[in-house]
C-alpha cells in the first residue's frame, strides 16, 4: 500500500534531538575557551584573575543563556512526536543562532576586561542583536508549531505552543531594550539584563503557566 506524500515526509525527533544535543554541547565547550590566563609579571596573578572578572560574568551569563537554550529545547521537543521539512529548518534556525553566542560573548568579554568603553557598548549591542535573534527564531519553531497540532502527541494542548510564542515574544523586544541601557547607560548593566533574563526564561523552561497548575495540583489532593 502506498504512503501519502505527508507521510513520508514525517520523521520521528529522535536523530534531531540528538543532532541539536551534539551542537548544542559543542557551543558551550567553545565558550570556556575564551577563559585564559591573564599575561601579567610574576607575584601579580591573582590581581590579574581578579581583573577579569567581567570576562567571568560573561562566560557565566552565556553558559547559562546555552543551558537554558537546551532545556527549552528539550521541554519543546517532549511535545512533538513528528517532525517535517519545515520543522526541520525552523530546529536549524535555532542552532545557528545559539552556535553564534560564543563570537559576542568572546567580543564582549574582551572589550570588558580592556575597560574600553567605546568597544564596549558595541560589544553589547552585539550581543543583544544575537539574543533578540535567537529568540526570533523560538518564534518561528512556536509559531509553526502551533498552526501544526498533527506534530505534536495527542494528549498536547496546542495552546502550548501559543503560549510559548508570546513567551518568547518577550526575549525578542527586552534583548534589544537591554542592550540599549548597555550603550546608554552602562555595558556592565545591560550584562547583568542580560543574564537576568537568561533566568526568567530558564525558571518559565515548562512554560508560563506550569508553576500555577502545579499549585493546582497540590491544592487539589
């Protein structure tokens, strides 16, 4: 019997998962690289640790920023059951983007620990282009998503994935607004933004209303 065209252009997530899993590992090795030691005379070394200190900062911030990436990638990916073509590029948006993160990171880092303030503030409108870019394409994976609900395991609310694509809506507008306070005002500060909301979106990973049905849950035994 033959399959329809549709059929065949499904595919179960398993080798995508694992692909993204590998490329995403590769991203967060390549950040610890730009960790070195500072060239600084003899007796001077832990001055010169110390004075790297925004470099640290911005390893941590990306570090996290990439972990965050994979979690949310693996919450979206527990959803869908099959994956087509489109899906296929809208999963390979996302990795470009993510594998970009450790060329701002590292012009960042360096225009920080130089403390020039000129490089700086590029370095950050640098980094806030890539982080409204790589929420840009969460959009689109989102937005996809939920205009397909045959992708996803039956016993998904494809309200999910609306959900998810206001979420990230949010990361496309407050990344560039952070990195206009960094030119403005301070690069360290639009840093710090920057990884405060790395964490608003590791904490909302299931989504933003997970906290709240867990509450459900237990006030409901």
């Amino acid at each position: 019997m033959n399959r329809s065209s549709d059929e065949v252009r499904l595919a179960d997530t398993n080798r995508v998962e694992a692909f993204s899993d590998g490329v995403l590992a590769i991203v967060i090795t390549l950040l610890v690289l730009d960790l070195r030691l500072p060239e600084v005379p003899p007796g001077r070394l832990l001055s010169g640790l110390a004075s790297q200190w925004p470099g640290y900062l911005a390893y941590f911030t990306s570090f996290h920023y990439v972990g965050v990436v994979w979690l949310n990638h693996h919450a979206t990916f527990r959803r869908i059951s099959w994956i087509d073509p489109p899906l296929h590029w809208a999963n390979l948006g996302i990795l470009f983007t993510a594998a970009l993160l450790p060329f701002p990171t590292s012009v960042l880092s360096h225009a920080l620990v130089r403390e020039n303030v000129a490089d700086a503030r590029t370095a950050v409108a640098l980094y806030a282009l890539v982080g409204m870019l790589l929420y840009v394409s969460w959009f689109v994976l989102f937005h996809y998503l939920a205009r397909r609900p045959h992708l996803s395991y039956e016993n998904i609310n494809t309200e999910f994935f609306r959900r998810e694509r206001t979420r990230v809506a949010i990361g496309v507008f407050l990344y560039p607004a952070a990195g206009v306070l960094g030119v403005v005002f301070s690069p360290i500060l639009g840093l710090v933004i920057f990884l405060m909301l790395s964490i608003f979106f590791g904490v909302t990973t299931q989504g933003l209303d997970e906290r709240p049905h867990l509450r459900r849950r237990s006030s409901g035994h």
